[in-house]
C-alpha cells in the first residue's frame, strides 16, 4: 500500500507504521509464513486501535463537527482487521486471507483515509471550514438533509 500523508504530522506518524505493519504482512502472507503473518497481523490491529484511539482524541479537542461520524467508520475498519486476525489464527495461511491482507485490507485503510482523514486534516490545519450541516454525511442521510432545506429552494421545474 502506498502511504497518502494527509498533511498532519501526528497522524501520518502513526499511519506510517500501520501501513508499515501491512506491507510486512503482506510479505509474510506471500511467503507463506503463517506465524510471522500472525504477528504483524496482531501488532497491525494493536496500531490501528491506537491511531483511531489518537485520532479521536484530536478530533474532540478540536471540535471536528463530524467526528462521530468519523469515530464510526473507525469502528468500522478496525471490526474487518479484527476479523480478518481471528480468521488468520483459526484458518492459517489461505488465499482468502490472503487475499484480504494484500488487496482488501489496505483499500479500506486507502479509501478511509481518502474520504475521512483528508477531511479532517484540513480542518484541523485550518486548510478548510467545517462542513455546513445540511450536507449529507451518509448517502442514507440525503433525505433528512433534503427536508431541512427550505421549501423556496426547492426546483419548480415540472417533471415530464
Ligand atoms: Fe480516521
């Protein structure tokens, strides 16, 4: 996986050794080294628990509008690493696993960093306000966003 710094020392720190733990996972999936890939495996969940932990953190002494959200999709990630470090202990080294080390694993870290950490990190920087509340978080909140917006914006055109 290829680390995306996000601009913020304290967490690109810690996002660092993360990754660093993935890719020495990976190369102990590749190498068919089950008892290594359980160590990284176990020391990658223990690093990530404690970045989100950190994070989270910084994310209420800076009042970020949106970190329970945030705090959410921590939850989120972090649930699929546990998973996947239960399987690897009861299933050992399997091209499902691998798989999920390799591939799945690091995209979802990719993609929360990407659609999450970014935005916090310009926050925090003051590279960026707040989102303005009437904005959806989820896709699923659009409609609850939509009915907060007065009737006046809403379109006239007629539908054909
Ligand atoms: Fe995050």
């Amino acid at each position: 996986m290829k680390f995306i710094p996000t601009g913020v020392a304290r967490l690109d720190h810690a996002l660092a050794g993360v990754v660093h733990c993935l890719r020495d996972l990976g190369r102990a999936m590749q190498s068919r080294d089950a008892a290594s890939a359980r160590g990284w495996a176990c020391l990658l969940v223990q690093k990530l628990g404690e970045h989100f932990s950190d994070e989270e953190k910084m994310m209420l002494e800076s009042r970020w509008p949106q970190a329970n959200l945030h705090a959410e999709s921590h939850r989120r990630v972090l649930l699929q690493f546990e998973r996947f470090e239960r399987e690897l202990e009861q299933r050992g080294v399997i091209f499902d696993l691998s798989y999920q080390a390799l591939v799945h694993l690091p995209e979802i870290l990719r993609v929360h960093v990407i659609t999450s950490d970014f935005g916090f990190a310009k926050f925090v920087t003051g590279r960026a306000r707040p989102p303005f509340s009437h904005v959806a978080a989820y896709p699923g909140d659009a409609r609850r966003s939509l009915a907060r917006i007065p009737p006046s914006s809403a379109t006239k055109t007629p539908l054909h």
